[in-house]
C-alpha cells in the first residue's frame, strides 16, 4: 500500500512537472519507437551536437531536487526516490532542447526554499543532433541496450 502511494506521489509531482515544462517548450519532439523498459527517475537520454567535426553533449537535465527557474517561471521543491521499471508505451518521446544556465535569483518561498535558486532557459537543438536511448528489453530492467540515431534538424 505505502509502496502504491509513493509511486502515485511519484507521478503527480513528476510528470506534473514534466507537462508544466513540456507546455513551455519552444522546440521538437522526437518520439522513438521503442519496445522495452525504463527505469523511474532516471535521465536514459543522451543528445549530443556536431560542432566543428566534434560531438559537444548537450545538457538535457534539470535540477532532480525541483527549485529552479526555467523560461521565466518557477519550479519549486521535486524529488524522484522511487525507482521502478516501467514498460516503454508507444513511442520514447524526446525532446530536442538544452537547458543553458543563465544566472541566479531568490526562490520567491524564502520561508521553505531559501537562497539563490538557478535560472535556466530551454534553447531548440539545431543541425546534426546524435540520440542515444539507454533502456532495457526485460520487465525487471536487467537486461540493458541501447537506441542510437543522428538526425538533422536542418531537414526537418
């Protein structure tokens, strides 16, 4: 029963969270169809740009813990400590952003989120984009591959 509501914490905090950024976005969605599983709380996504004959990683987390800004908005205090293996439904969808730090401003909760809170703007990823996918083909989330792909976002 604990273990139920935790995971029905889980999603509300999370994916609200997810949808609240989603909403924001000013970018591409990449949906893979993947057949497998991945694990909760975890970033399984890599993307890297072509700059210069070089692949640069692009930074595609937030912070775990929430209490940050991104696109002007706040997103206060998150967390994700139930890891579980949940079935790939459909399609991996992927966003096809980076979130560049840009500064630091005061939570506006100074009584429950004190400090300087980072400030992070989501910037589309363009030109030659390489996806890697890290999940797995068991329902115990054993068994590990991987998806890898380069698209051109010049193209599409």
């Amino acid at each position: 029963m604990i273990k139920k509501i935790w995971l029905i914490v889980f999603y509300v905090v999370v994916l609200s969270n997810t949808v609240l950024a989603n909403s924001e976005r000013d970018s591409k969605t990449l949906g893979v169809p993947l057949k497998g599983y991945a694990l909760t709380c975890t970033n399984d996504v890599s993307l890297s740009v072509l700059q210069n004959d070089i692949w640069q990683n692009a930074n595609t987390e937030l912070p775990v813990m929430g209490m940050y800004y991104l696109n002007g908005k706040y997103y206060g205090h998150s967390m994700c400590d139930v890891v579980t293996c949940q079935k790939i439904e459909n399609s991996y969808d992927i966003n096809l952003v980076e979130y560049q730090k840009v500064g630091e401003k005061e939570s506006p909760y100074p009584n429950n989120e004190s400090g300087l809170k980072p400030i992070f703007k989501q910037v589309p990823l363009d030109g030659r984009i390489k996806v890697l996918i890290n999940f797995y083909s068991d329902e115990k989330c054993t068994q590990k591959t991987s998806f890898e792909k380069v698209i051109d976002e010049n193209k599409s």
